[in-house]
C-alpha cells in the first residue's frame, strides 16, 4: 500500500538517479527516508535538500570526499556503516539495492534482515551469493523485486503462472557495442567505444560488461537464484534493439514477452510499486512506444568466440560453490584496470579466467568466504596485471 517509505543505496548512480525520478513524479505514493552514496557529495547534497530524508551517508572512500561530505553534509554517516544503517532504517519499507559492485552484499542481507522488501539492481550480489540471498528473504518472507531490465520482464511474464509450467527462459542481449565487430577489430578497442553502449545509459561497470558479455553471463546466474530456473533451460538471444526485454516460454509451447523502448524507469516502477502498477499519464521520462516506427525487431545468435566472459560466467554459474564469486571480484578489478587505461580490452577475460583457473573452491560459502574469496580475486587479478606491466 502507498505511500511505500524507500532506503536507497547509491542514490547517485544511474539507476539511483532514475528511482529519484520515479518518486518526484509520484509523490503521493513513495517518500524517502534514507540516502547512501560514495563520492558524489554535490549531487548527494543535492538530493537531500530535494528529497529531505532522515537519514545520509556517504561512504567516502578517499580523504578529500570525506572532507566535502563534512562541509556540504555535515550530518551525515560516513564509512561503510552507513550502508547497513540506511539498509535497515526503522521507518523504510522498501530498500533499493543500487551500489554497483560487491559492496552491496553485506547491506542487502541486514535488509531482509529487518524484513524489508529489497528492489534489487546489484545483479553482483545475487551472483556472488544467491544461495543466501534467497534463503534468506525466504525466511524472512520479504520478497525480492527485480530492478534488471531482463529479471523485470520475466519476472512480468510469470504473473499468475505456476513455476512448473516454465519450459525454458530467454534473456535478450543487445550485443553491446561490438556486436558486429570482428575479432580483430575487438583486439584495439578503445576504453570510449567500449563506453558507448548502444541502447542503455548506464554507470561505466556495467557498461564495459555490456560490451564484454559478462553483464548477459551475469544476468544468467542471476536468473537462476530469481526464478529457480536450471542452467539447462536458460537460452540467449541477441536482439539488438533492446525493446523486447526477456521471454519465458510455457510447456504448451506458448511463449510471453515483456516490451517497452529501452527504459530503466519501468522496471523501477514495477519493482517499487508492486503488486500495484503506476499510471505514466505525465512521465515524461517514459516515451510512447510505436510499433510502426520499430516494425524491423531483430534477433541473432550468440557468437561465443568472440565474447569469452559469457562462456566464462557461465562455467562459474555452473560450477558454483565459491567460483562465482571470483569471477564478480576478478571482473571489478579488470573493468577497473580497463577503465585505468591499465590493461587492454580483451585481456579483461584472460585475467579473470586465469584467476577462475587458480581458485580452489569452497561449496556452500558463508558471508565471509564469499567476501574473502572476491578479495583474493582482486589481489589475483592486480598481481597478474603486475607481473605482465
Ligand atoms: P553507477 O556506477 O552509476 O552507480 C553506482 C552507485 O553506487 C553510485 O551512487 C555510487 O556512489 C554508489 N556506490 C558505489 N560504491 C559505494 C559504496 N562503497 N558505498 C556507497 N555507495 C556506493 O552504477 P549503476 O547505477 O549503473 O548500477 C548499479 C547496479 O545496478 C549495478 O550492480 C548494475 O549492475 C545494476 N544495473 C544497472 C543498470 C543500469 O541501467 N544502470 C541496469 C541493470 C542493472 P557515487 O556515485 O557517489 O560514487
Ligand atoms: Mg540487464
């Protein structure tokens, strides 16, 4: 029931941004109550003079952010407590989980733990630990709502269905910026066209996953802890318009869609107003979708040679235990050392599957072991990189 009281982690990133447009355009029904962000003080102040919620923290990850945030937020919690503190503020209802990377792991889990409902975007934290994610919101009986544009739309199609009646998952896949680019040309691209995503606007990690593949790797092992859905009945499907989101196909052969123009701001809707749907009527964020004008929808098969981290998340997805959460650490540290200049596109899968080769897994890991184990990743990956400099 509205209004539904939001915590917000990383309300200065891409999708932070696009769930503080959804609550100024529907005051009546969400109010905020805590904001968390890292190192954007100048928005974050911004968005706490807009929004006045009770509580701000700014994890300030470098001495001169931390020296900002006391100027401009004098109020503020600062360090990683603030992220558990937004996480379980006592007035929230509804937590939305939009850190990017492994941070979001520890404050997720003390979400459910206060039995708040979680609109889930950190796709790396049901990768890393979907196992006690979705042990834990079973417990608790909060229900995990997908912000992913792929989980909202099969989560769509699966309204009033029954789980046994799923044949088979199709997530779609814009290809990214080198869709269509030969192996060769893959070898010199640049840290900008890789950047420059073709249909989605989105913070940069995500954004060079996109292009690598690992995002669709991602959103496959994410799919499987969603919806319970094996590896063996999940297919993808590049379909480089971006507007048919994800499809589930039922025993009887009948297959359902989820459509928009790509938009994050609808599975945000979705997720914050469940079971409930928002009237756009006055979104202006939302652009009509005309068939006529998007008459040509195509859709191609996945060319696994030239994008090797899909293969290598979805070895790690399948052998499960601790290698997945390899493959998110060792994926941070090389998107960061691409990003750094440091390390050439295509040595982003070798340095993750070298670290994938090296791991020695545990099954059923705990919190800590998970968090462990993306840390050694890090180090792996950082003293690879070191050796080859
Ligand atoms: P961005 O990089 O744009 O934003 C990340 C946000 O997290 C920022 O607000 C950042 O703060 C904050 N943050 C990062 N580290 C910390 C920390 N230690 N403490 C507090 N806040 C922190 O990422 P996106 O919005 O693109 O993505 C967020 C998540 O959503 C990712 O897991 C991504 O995979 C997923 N996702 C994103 C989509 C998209 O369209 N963008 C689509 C589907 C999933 P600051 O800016 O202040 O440093
Ligand atoms: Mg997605």
């Amino acid at each position: 029931t509205f209004p539904k009281r939001i915590a917000l982690l990383g309300s200065t990133g891409s999708i932070g941004r696009q769930t503080l447009d959804v609550v100024r355009q529907f005051p009546e029904q969400f109010q905020v109550v805590a904001l968390a962000a890292r190192s954007n003080v100048s928005l974050l102040a911004q968005q706490v003079a807009e929004f006045q919620p009770q509580l701000v923290t700014c994890f300030a990850d470098t001495p001169e952010v931390e020296a900002r945030a006391r100027e401009l937020l004098p109020q503020a919690v600062l360090g990683e407590q603030g992220l558990l503190e937004v996480a379980t503020h006592p007035e929230a209802d509804i937590v939305v989980a939009a850190t990017s990377g492994l941070v979001g792991l520890k404050p997720t889990l003390a979400a459910i733990g206060a039995r708040k409902a979680i609109a889930l975007a950190n796709k790396e934290t049901l990768v890393m630990a979907g196992h006690l994610v979705m042990q834990a919101a079973q417990r608790a009986g909060v229900p995990i709502l997908p912000i992913d544009s792929e989980h909202s739309a099969i989560w769509q199609c699966l309204r009033g269905e029954e789980q046994r009646d799923i044949a088979r998952l199709f997530l779609t896949a814009s290809g990214g910026p080198f869709r269509s680019a030969t192996l060769e040309e893959i070898q010199g691209v640049t840290i900008a066209q890789a950047l420059a995503h073709p249909t989605w606007h989105m913070g940069p990690k995500i954004t060079i996953d996109s292009a690598t593949l690992m995002n669709k790797g991602l959103e496959v092992i994410e799919s499987r802890w969603l919806f319970g859905v094996p590896y063996e009945r999940m297919e993808v499907v590049v379909h480089p318009e971006s507007i048919i989101h994800s499809m589930v196909e039922f025993v009887d052969g009948s297959i359902k869609l989820q459509a928009s123009l790509p938009s994050m701001h609808i599975p945000i809707m979705n997720a914050l107003a469940y079971p409930q749907r928002l009237d756009r009527t006055g979104a202006e964020f939302i652009r009509e979708l005309s068939w006529p004008t998007v008459a040509n929808l195509h859709f191609e098969a996945l060319d696994l040679p030239r994008f090797p981290c899909f293969r290598l998340a979805l070895e790690a997805g399948r052998r499960g235990g601790t290698y997945p959460s390899v493959l998110v650490g060792a994926d941070e540290e090389a998107v960061e050392l691409f990003l750094a200049g440091k390390i050439r596109f295509v040595q982003i899968a070798e340095f993750i599957e070298e670290a994938l080769e090296r791991h020695t897994a545990i099954e059923q890991p705990d919190v800590t072991t998970t968090l462990e184990t993306c840390a050694w990743a890090r180090r792996m990956v950082r003293e690879l990189w070191k050796k080859r400099a």
